[in-house]
C-alpha cells in the first residue's frame, strides 16, 4: 500500500461515529417586561418572568412555537416539565419557549396568567426574529402549569393597535393548547395546593367561577389537545373530563388521550414503555394543526448528496476488475519497466469472451489496466513505443482498449479504464511536470478516443515523493468524460482500505471533506467505498494459480461484505496469457451469480402488509418499502428518526437474509438499526446493525416467523426506507 493509499485510508478511518451536525440553540432568558413586570414586589428573580428560547437545528424550523409552563402547584417550577419538553419540540422542528412565570407565596391571580399571556405576544411580536410563524404559537403546560396555559387559552385578549410597546400591540391567544395532566377546575374536583396558591382559601364565588376554566370555553378557545391518567391521585382526572365535555359543546377541536396506569408528575415519561407514547400522539396532533410543515411532502434531502453518477455506479453494484498486460506474460505482478513488448502475444484474445463472462456474473462494468506500473500500454499510444504496437499480438496493429470498449458497448456494459500514475517505463517519469504532459496526452487519447467512460482508477501504489497536478488531471477527466467517477486517488470513490473485499460494518457514504480531492466543499462530502479483491491470489494471471481460484464460500463472504455494506464490489478476474477468462474462473462467477439469483429472487416481504410506529402521510408509508418500487420509500415526520415497521407475512415463513436499503438520492441517514422477530411475549433482535445505506444486508441462522420488524434507533434525519426485504439463502 502507497503513502498516498494510506493517506486515504488515514482520511477514511478517522471518521469515527458520525454525529449529528445540526444542534438546537437555547438562547439567554428574556425578560417579560424589561421595565418591571405590572404589580411586581420587587427587583428578585422570583419578581422577574422569563421565557427562554430553544430553536430548532437550522434546516430543520417548521416555523412552530410553543410556550412550555412547568407544573409546581403555582408554588414552584419544575425544571423536568421545562427544557426537556422544549427539546422534544425542536426535535420536531418547533421552537420551545420555557417561561418562568411568577408563583406564590409572591404571587397570585393574576400575576401567572399576566406573564403567560405576555409570553405568547412575545413570541408573536418578536417572531420573525425566531424563525416562527404568528399564527402557530400554542401554549404547553403540566398540572398546575396546564391550569395556566388552560387560562392563556381561554382568557386572552387582542393586542390594542395604539400601544406604545410592539408586544402589546399583537394577541395573547395561543394557537392551541397542550394540557398534560392538568388542573382546570377551582371546584370539587380541583387540586387544593394550586387552588390555594392561586386564588387563596376563601375566594369569592366569581372568582372560582372565573379560573374553573371548563367555564370559560367559548367558541374562539384555541384547539386543546390532552393527556391524563386514571392512576393519577394528585390532580384527578375529572379535571380533564371537565375540560373535554366544555371543548366539545363549544364545538372546539381537540383530542384527548386517557393513560390507565401512570402517576402525577411523569412529565415526558421517557422511561414509561407505555406513557412515553403520549408525545408521538401529540406530535401527530401537532401536525394536524399545521405545526408541522406539510405533512405530504418529501422529507427535505439531508447533505451530503451523491452526484447522479454516484448513484447510478451505487446501483450497479459488482464491477469487473481485469488486470491484464506483459505482467501476464512474465509472471509477475509488478513488471519494471524494462520487459520486451515482444513477450506480449495473446493467441486467442477475446474481449467478447470477457464480456460475456461479466455480462452471465452481473458485472455492470469492466475496468481495464490499460497500462500497470510497468508502463506498457494495451493501446497503441502516441507517446511511448513501449505498447502493444511493438508487439507481435496481431502484427503490431491490435488495440486491446478498443475491442474491449467495443465489447462493452455490445453487452451493454460501461468501461473504466485504470491508468497507472507510476510508470517505472517512461523516462519522463523523474520530471514531474515533464511527466504530467505526458500522463494527459495519454489520458486525452483515453479519454477522447474510445466512446463513454464510467470510471477512471488512479493507483497510488509507487508514488510515494512523486507530485503530481491532481487538479489537472481531474479537470481534464471532467472535460473530456463528464460523467466518468474518478476513483482511488480522485474525488468521487473511495478504496475502502483493503484489498480483501470487505468493508466496514459502519460504512458511511458521508465523509470529512478532504482539501486535497474535494476543494471548496465544507464540511462533508459524499465519497462512497470501493472495494477491490482478486478473485485469485495475484491481480494478474499466473498458471501456478490455477487451483487457487477463490471458492464460492469466499466469494459469496465477499459479496456480503462489500455489496451487503453499502459498498461497491470491484472484483478481479485476470485473463490467462491466451487473452481469455480460464474456465475455472468462469465457472465460479456463474455459481456465484447463481447463489445470488437464488437467494434474492424471492423476497418474502414483498407486497406484505404493515404498519409503521410513525410515517410521513400515506405517500410515505411503510407499505412503500415493500412495493418493490426503487422510486418509492417509507418516510418518517420531520423530526421523527426513529421508528418501527412491522411486517405480516401472512403466514410463518423461514428466512436467514435481511435486505434494508435507503433512498440515498436523499442522503444517508441510518446509524442504527434492528431486525427481530416476536419472542414469547416481546421481540427479539435476529439482527442488530449501525449503518444502511444503498444497501445493507445481513446473514442470521434461520428463523421462521409470521411477524418482523424493522427497528430505526438512530437516524441523521426523518428515515427514508426504500426497501425491506427478507430473503432465504440456500447456503448460509
Ligand atoms: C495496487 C497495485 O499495485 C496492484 O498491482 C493492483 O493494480 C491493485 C489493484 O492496486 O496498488
């Protein structure tokens, strides 16, 4: 391996665990009334409400808002009802505003829903500041924090036009109403601390009529959505029905989810198996009310991106690798430059033979050593006699570039070509710029002579201290072949480390941008592995190999852990020194592609039924990870990167291969994942795994199962599946 190989491959391993580049901001408290709140006691913090900011990750604002009124009985504020729930809202892509409103023993109506009711116009008033939309700020609150955002709801004002202060001028009325666990009366069924700290022990009639806010509900009260328990001793869940019963007289929307089990406080229960559900149905309420952006849409691409050509060499998944030149005819696998082209006589050259080879194994490419390191040129090259124009091979006039591009362009297959930047033959080598003209000329007469090239491979092996002008090559390449992938020491694929075929269980398309091969890009880039290996020992052919071809157990490993991990399979298959593919190589192709065939032909979960934990609307639904359809994919809201699928086979069915593949048009986002299947009385994991990508496939003992699931942890962004496929491999 080269220094420049090695470089790259530095480059690749230090990309450790990717983590998420957009971070939510949480912004310094902001104070209600700068110039002191109306009927404050003194200068203290409890005399000063506050409302903190917590935006959404830039890219991801939906442009709603929600103020968020921890509970506390009005005598204190809990902090685990405040900025973890605004965190949950920017998850979502809604802005949080925790606000601290004043409590007793200082304070009592009205001073809370003076402060609520400012908190809302703040947000109106200031909202193109934050990034949010006027008309979608609702107010959240727990137990006696929900009696106050009930009270925003149901007693709030219009601005007045000719107020001196722009956060008059806008309404106080939320535009909808989160009520977790919430006091709403002041009656029977009130919680007598908040009552107390609230309104005091003996207030008068009009005044628990005023604050029983199942009382106030008109037909203007903003939508409410509720959670309660029936477990809940504190604050009981009459309170609730009071409020529900109020909302559907008035003919005002709402929805209202009543838990059996769960005690006061849980907040956003994320330990509760069965609570911490309540949020995903909110966030569901939240998109009916338009806090959440379209919910029909696409999920927005999530840099980087690949190029079309990325995507379209990604698809095609096994390239044929066909080292081929006077290394073929010494027996070696590094010539020195200084072998006789005359040595170079193929009697049966047949590059039809190649392509058929390929074309039965599903090769989509073949990639040519048009010249190795020994610097002879398997095309008759204008600037070096060291080719096969001085050799005997068809009387000096043959050109093994052009009869395989021509096979190629007959099989339908792409043509890469590898050009060896050492080159131990020509003497122009030891001047570097010398050098570079010579290596253009060659790569224009490549690149300009014999119809479309898909991929251009650089080996960096011997080119240790050499320079070279990169950049000139690569805008050359782009000039002359605008779709050819420049691979290796280039910018669009990268080697994967290894000359085994196997890539990482982790293997991330998204990569650190390097300065040398992708100036001007910031950040991260999209640099998918290749991933070369020999199908024999050598990369050239050498008759004492004969026996040595890689069995089908090795190839079929391979296939997995290249392919299987979001890479591309480059696989070398050397033509003997006739010029054709021996037959025990042949042969082994075909049962390679025969195992392949076999197992992935039927896919048991294609056209099955399902249901997902979340999806995007039903043009993103988990049916369409199972259609079969490439175009189509199962997307989760904005915000939501994790998220089940669960599959009815209709009947148990038994299957060792699990096939998951992502939308990469619209980036990668898996970083991990599950595959299980029931157990008894839960799941159990048959498969657990980090990154997807193009596609991601892994080998388990057999299970038969009637039901599967397909578990999303952790995502970069909403999931975008375009394929789950349970497969049965007759070698395992
Ligand atoms: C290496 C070269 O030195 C080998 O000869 C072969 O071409 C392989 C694909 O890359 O670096």
């Amino acid at each position: 391996m080269t220094n420049l190989r090695s470089l790259l491959v530095t480059l690749a391993l230090c990309l450790v665990a990717f983590c998420r580049e957009a971070v939510a901001a949480e912004l310094s408290p902001v104070v209600l009334w700068p110039d002191g709140a109306p009927g404050a006691l003194g200068k203290e913090p409890a005399d000063v409400p506050t409302l903190t900011p917590y935006l959404p990750p830039p890219g991801t604002a939906t442009g709603g808002a929600v103020v968020v009124c921890p509970g506390g009985g009005y005598g204190a504020l809990a902090d685990h009802e405040g900025r973890p729930v605004a965190e949950w809202l920017n998850s979502l892509g809604i802005a949080g505003f925790v606000l601290k409103y004043r409590i007793a023993p200082r304070y009592h109506h009205p001073a809370p829903l003076q402060d609520a009711a400012r908190a809302v116009r703040t947000v109106r008033a200031r909202a193109a500041e934050w990034g949010v939309k006027p008309d979608r700020i609702g107010i959240l609150g727990f137990s006696a924090g929900g009696h106050l955002a009930s009270t925003a709801g149901t007693h709030f004002a219009a601005g007045s036009a000719e107020a001196q202060d722009p956060v008059e001028r806008v309404s106080s009325r939320p535009d909808c109403m989160i009520l977790v666990y919430p006091v709403i009366t002041m009656r029977a069924a009130t919680h007598a601390g908040s009552r107390n700290n609230l309104i005091g022990p003996n207030p008068d009639e009009a005044m628990v009529a005023l604050m029983s806010n199942e009382e106030q509900v008109t037909r203007d009260t903003p939508p409410a959505f509720l959670i309660h328990t029936v477990e809940d001793k504190a604050v009981p869940y009459e309170n609730s029905l009071l409020f529900v019963a109020a909302l559907r007289k008035a003919g005002v929307p709402h929805e209202f989810h009543l838990y059996e089990k769960g005690q006061h406080g849980f907040g956003m229960a994320s330990g509760d198996p069965v609570l911490s559900s309540w949020p995903k149905r909110c966030a569901d309420w939240l998109r009916l009310r338009g806090f959440r952006g379209d919910a029909a849409g696409p999920p927005a691409p999530l840099p980087p991106l690949p190029t079309p050509r990325q995507i379209a060499w990604q698809e095609s998944e096994m390239l044929m690798f066909l080292h081929f030149g006077i290394n073929t005819f010494t027996d070696r696998e590094w010539g020195e430059g200084t072998e006789d082209p005359r040595l170079f006589q193929p009697e049966a050259l047949d590059a039809r033979q190649w392509a058929s080879v390929a074309k039965e194994a599903g090769f989509k490419y073949m990639i040519l050593t048009a010249k190795h390191h020994d610097g002879f040129c398997l095309w008759p090259s204008r600037y070096t006699e060291h080719s096969v124009k001085t050799s005997p091979w068809k009387g000096g006039n043959g050109d093994v570039v052009r009869e395989v591009a021509t096979a190629c362009r007959e099989a339908g297959l792409k043509l890469g070509i590898y050009l060896s930047p050492w080159d131990r033959h020509e003497k122009s080598y030891a001047d570097s710029a010398k050098y570079d003209e010579h290596f253009k000329a060659q790569l224009t007469e490549l690149l300009s002579s014999y119809g479309e090239v898909a991929e251009v491979w650089f080996d960096g092996a011997g080119s240790e201290g050499h320079v070279y002008d990169w950049p000139g090559y690569y805008g050359l390449i782009r000039k002359l072949q605008k779709d050819a992938l420049i691979a290796i020491c280039g910018p669009d694929v990268r080697w994967v480390g290894n000359e085994d075929g196997v890539a990482r269980e982790t293997e991330w398309s998204v990569q650190p941008a390097s300065p040398a091969l992708h100036p001007g890009a910031r950040d991260k880039v999209w640099y998918p592995a290749e991933c070369d290996v020999s199908i024999r020992p050598g990369w050239f052919w050498h008759q004492a190999q004969d026996a040595q071809v890689k069995s089908l157990e090795q190839l079929l490993d391979i296939y997995y852990k290249s392919v299987g991990r979001n890479s591309v399979l480059l696989l070398n298959v050397p033509p003997n020194r006739r010029g054709l593919i021996s037959e025990a190589d042949a042969r082994r192709l075909r049962e390679l592609r025969a195992v392949i065939d076999a197992t992935f032909r039927l896919d048991f979960a294609l056209g099955k039924s399902a249901t997902a934990s979340d999806s995007r609307g039903a043009a993103f639904g988990p049916g369409k990870a199972l259609d079969g359809d490439k175009e189509t994919y199962w997307s989760t809201p904005d915000g939501t990167t994790a998220a089940s699928l669960e599959l009815d086979l209709g009947e148990p069915l038994t299957f060792n291969v699990s096939r998951i593949e992502e939308a990469i048009s619209l980036g990668q986002r898996v970083e991990e994942y599950r595959v299980e299947v029931p157990d008894g009385n839960g799941w159990k994991a048959v498969v657990k795994g980090t990154t997807v990508g193009h596609k991601k496939l892994d080998r388990f003992p057999e299970v038969t199962a009637e039901k599967v699931r397909l578990v999303v942890a952790k995502a970069r962004g909403p999931l975008a599946i375009r394929s789950f496929g349970l497969h049965l491999s007759p070698r395992s």
